[in-house]
C-alpha cells in the first residue's frame, strides 16, 4: 500500500504543544488508502511535550515567551523530509495553522489568534522537495488525486 506522511496528533498522539492531540477522524480513515508514516517535526527537532506555543515571524520561529526556537523546527523539518525520502511518500497529510505543519494558513507571530496566509516550516521544506502537502480540510482533495493518479 502506499505511504503517506501524517502529522501524528491528527490521529491522535498527545504531541501537541499543550499534551493534548487534535484526532480527526476523517484523517483515521485515510489509513483504507495508505499506510501512514506519523512525524511531529517539533519533538523530532528536540521540543518537550508540553511545550510554550510558538509562531513563525518570517523566516523565523519564536516561541510565547520570545525566544528563538527556529532551530528546532528547521532540525525537525528536515528529519520530516528525510524520512518522506526513505519512504517515497508522495503525499503528506499536515494539522492547519500549526508553525511546523500549516497548509495554508498559520498564525501571525502576535500570538493574538490572528491567523494569515503562510505555510509552517516543514510542510513548506517538503513542499519544496515535491512533495504534494495537503490540510486536514482537504482530504477529498487528496482522495481525487490518488484517483486519479492511481
Ligand atoms: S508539530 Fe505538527 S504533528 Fe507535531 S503537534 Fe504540531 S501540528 Fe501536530
């Protein structure tokens, strides 16, 4: 069966910043088309469970109460990327808004729950890399294509 890369607290490991998880089940179903590979790029790139939220500023990332933690999520986006390699994934299945794994939207850097058009660290490295990234929003979206493309 084909792999696909899924953020993991989508299906519901408490590796989100708060020890809590964000399952959708939806995303669960996928597992009729693909077997999934989990990441979360930011225990992959060193960060505890829980953790400070953080936001991307542009290029970088900085956590609530200020501090730089860019380095951590680039470490994690690229474990991420290295392990859609070993597997030839072409697919990824990433949690919207989130700093590491946003599709289309994250949040602005204010931590005021303003949310702006803009990827997280990794689904844009993998984006770069050829993988197809998808949101959780977007799973007939991803259904279509694997039709399509077999
Ligand atoms: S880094 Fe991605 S997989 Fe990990 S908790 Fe955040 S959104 Fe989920």
């Amino acid at each position: 069966m084909e792999k696909i890369l899924v953020s993991a607290c989508l299906v519901g490991d408490n590796c989100k910043y708060d020890g809590k998880n964000n399952l959708n089940k939806d995303v669960l179903s996928l597992t009729e088309y693909f077997d999934l590979i989990l990441i979360c790029p930011e225990t992959f790139g060193g960060l505890k469970t829980p953790r400070l939220p953080s936001e991307r500023n542009g290029k970088k990332v900085i956590n609530q109460k200020g501090k730089d933690v860019t380095q951590n999520y680039i470490d994690g986006a690229y474990l991420s990327l290295a392990i859609a390699k070993e597997n030839h994934v072409r697919y990824a299945m990433m949690k919207e808004k989130s700093p590491s794994c946003g599709v289309h939207q994250i949040y602005d850097g204010s931590f005021s729950h303003k949310v702006v058009d803009g990827m997280g660290i990794t689904s844009e490295i993998l984006k770069e890399n050829g993988i197809e990234v998808f949101s959780e929003n977007e799973i007939p979206l991803l259904l279509e294509k694997i039709k399509r493309n077999g």
